[in-house]
C-alpha cells in the first residue's frame, strides 16, 4: 500500500482569514507627525523673543534710605537702575519687520532680539501705539528672514483649534494648544473699556507671551498674544489680526518715518473672506502719482513686481527705498489694467495731513497751545452736517484724547472710508458731542 501526501489548495474566505490574523498581529504606528507638530516646525522660526533694558531713575527707597533721604535729599545724587524685561514678538516680513506689543517695548532704552536660531540683533522701534498695545520693530538681518503669513479675521470660528507660540519666562518657542472661546470680547482696567474686538482663547498665555503669535491650525496668523486674566484659568486674549493688519499699514508710514511719498492716500479693505484690497482714495495734484496718470478708485495689484495684500506691503515698499528711487506698479483702473513707475519724492507733511483732513472729515485744524482748533469748515462735510464751526477745539475722537494734529491724524487712519466714530469738541466752555463719518 503506497501513501501520497496531498495538498489542498485554500478556500478564498481561508486566505481572507489569514491574512487579517497577520494585519492584527503587527501593531499599527500612528503618525506622531500631528497639524500641530507641522505648524510649530512651519512657523516656529519666525517667533523672536524681545529683551528689552530700561533706566529707571530714582526706584522707589528702601527704609533706611528713605530715612537717610529726609536728611541728605539735597546732596544725593540722582540713582539710575537698569531693569530688564522679556517678551515675544512675530517676525511678519522677511526684511526684518516685527509686530508686538507696545507693553512689552514701553520706555525700552534697549531692545534685543533673538532669532530661533539663536543669532542676536538690536531692535529699532519704528513706531508704538498705545491705545491698540502694538509696536513695529525693525531688525536689519544678513539675508531674507522667516516669516509668517496672515490670517483673515472674519472667517475665525469659536471652538476651532488653535497654537499659541512666545518665549514665556524667556523659555524660547513654546508652544500651547486650545480653541478660540469667543470673539469681539470687550477688556479693559479701571471699569473702563478699551477693546471691543478681542479674541478670546482657552490656551495658556504666561507673562513673556505677549507678543506672540496666535494661530489656526493651517499655520496662519489669527493673533497677537496680549494678555491672560489673572483671576481665572483658560482666560487668554489676543487682538485680532484684521485689526493687526491695519495698525501696520498706519505705523509704517513713510510720510512721518523718511519724509517720501509718491503722492497718494490710500485705503485697504477687505473684499470676500479671504482676499484684501488697496486702492486710491485720493491723488495729491502735482505729485508723482498725478503725474503717472494714477486716479481715484484704481486698485493697486502689485508692486515692484510682488502681489499687494495690504496697506503695510504698499509702504513698505516705500520705507525701504530712499528719495530719488522708482517703484513699479500694476493697477486695476476700470476693467483695465496697466503698468508705470513712479519716483519717490520728498514728502511736505503739512501739506499733506491739511489736504487729508479737509477731504476727510471737512476741516482745517490748526495745532495751538493746548489742543487742536477748528480753523474753517467746508461746506455738506461731515463736519458741517453734525454742526462744527470754526472756533471749536477737538477734545477727542473715538475716546482717544486729541491733543496734537498727529493724534487727529492717527484716529483718522484706523478708519476705513465711510466708517462712523465718536467726536467731542469744546465750544464757549461746555463739552458737545456727536458721530462723524470718514468720507
């Protein structure tokens, strides 16, 4: 009797099976590679950390010198301390240019900036506003820096994800998560207001985050980190960047900071949820813009050859050439499109901001001891529809004190055309008040 060995030839659902006993005994590897990982690698170099250095004269006495000072108060000579703070801030240009706080920067005497890659530099503060706590610093680095692109405001939604990255404590890019928990928050101090558009966050914000970036989970820049409420966890706050995003194009103004124009005024607005636009409100007669043919309502596309987002990449431009330089521009003028170059030309600020405030509001004011007075006031402005007359003293506008023709002109450039704002002015000793509208 002869034996044979014979093979079956497995059923399919046989293979089936052991094909799946095989998947489940090799442990899965979950990617550990998450959207927050890839946004921290992204734009984690853009995030600086700020050091800044202040004199403070005459700090506050000890005891026993305050004992000795009821003695020798006229032989002491005046004391002088350093003191140091840290902070964050957002590299938003590759040529240097940084957004933060004006808090952390405040009677800086010196500003120091580290890069992630650990490389110094010192810090120019190119301008500061209080009311909306943000500073423009500029660094002048050896080649094209890191930076991070912006974000649109109206499209933030309330229980997203999002990344907060600063330097708290001096701890170089940390990196905390949460949502967005709210927005259009209203803060202040004292019982007083003094934002209405604040971004409200769960994600912890420790002193020496200010000034860092808040961000969505695609890596673009939603916030400046600016405070956290002491009395409560998961309560951060940020200023949105559509407002960021308007304060840049106002403290980089080529006008105040070099003295050159090209002889335009301009406004920036937002034209869908993710696309802004620039274009002319008005052309200055005799300036290199009238000359090249520029008009009203053209919007500006590109400049030097690089696509325009905002009001900032406009001055920019301008900021970092000099008196005597051509920039190219490509405008949209009716369904038309066409190129030109204009030189930039010394600017005569007087003449500028008396030309901006009688086109905008309808006045001429007149910087006196102690204020701003109404010298004359056009006729169906603004002003005169609400019933300013020449005389008047501006007190101020939009809450924000008016005390300088500089501080009329700031109030006036946070203000998009035809946008409302509160007025008061001083006539014949009593306070009136009223909204005025940009025109």
């Amino acid at each position: 009797m002869h034996l044979s060995i014979i093979f079956y030839k497995p059923s399919g659902w046989l293979l089936m099976l052991l094909l799946l006993l095989q998947e489940f005994a090799v442990p899965q590897q979950h990617s550990r590679r998450t959207p927050v990982v890839e946004v921290v690698e992204k734009v984690g170099p853009a995030i600086v950390n700020i050091s800044t250095e202040q004199l403070a004269k005459n700090p506050q006495p000890t005891d026993i010198e305050d004992f000795f000072n009821d003695f020798f108060e006229s032989y002491r000579p005046p004391v002088v301390l350093k003191t140091h703070s840290l902070g964050s801030g957002v590299l938003v240009d590759r040529e240097g240019f940084i957004i933060t706080n004006h808090h952390v920067v405040q009677r800086a005497s010196k500003i120091s900036v580290f890069l992630a890659d650990k490389s110094k530099y010192e810090a120019q503060i190119l301008a500061s506003d209080e009311k909306n706590d943000l500073a423009l610093l500029k660094i002048n680095p050896r080649e094209g820096l890191p930076y991070i692109k912006m974000g649109i405001s109206s499209d933030i939604m309330i229980g997203e994800s999002v990344i907060t990255l600063g330097n708290p404590f001096g701890l170089q890019n940390t990196v905390t998560t949460g949502v967005i928990s709210a927005t259009d928050r209203s803060i202040g101090a004292r019982g007083e207001v003094h934002f209405h558009d604040f971004l409200q966050t769960d994600a912890p914000i420790n002193p020496g985050n200010s000034g860092g970036a808040l961000l969505n989970i695609n890596g673009e820049l939603i916030g400046i980190n600016v405070a956290i409420f002491s009395k409560g966890q998961g309560l951060g706050f940020a200023i949105p960047v559509n407002r960021m995003r308007r304060m840049l194009g106002v403290l980089l103004d080529p006008i105040k900071l070099k003295k050159q124009w090209v002889g335009i005024d301009l406004e920036e607005r937002e034209s869908n949820s993710v696309v802004w636009t620039v274009r002319v409100l008005k052309v200055f007669e005799n300036s290199p813009a009238d000359r090249a043919g520029i008009s009203q309502g053209d919007v500006i596309k590109k400049i030097d050859g690089i696509p325009l987002e905002c009001l900032f990449d406009f001055n920019k431009k301008i900021y970092l050439k000099d008196v005597g330089d051509t920039v190219s521009l490509e405008l949209l003028s009716g369904h038309r499109i066409k190129t030109m170059n204009l030189k930039i030309a010394n600017a005569q600020p007087g003449k500028v901001e008396e030309n901006i405030f009688w086109d905008q509001i309808g006045i001429l004011p007149l910087q006196v001891q102690g204020g701003v007075l109404v010298r004359k006031v056009k006729a169906s402005s603004s002003a005169a529809r609400i019933g300013i007359q020449a005389g008047d003293i501006l007190v101020s506008m939009e809450d924000f004190p008016i005390r300088t023709l500089d501080e009329l002109l700031y109030v006036l450039n946070t203000k998009g055309k035809r946008e409302s704002f509160n007025i008061v002015i001083m006539r014949e000793g009593r306070k009136l008040g009223g909204n005025i509208m940009k025109e």
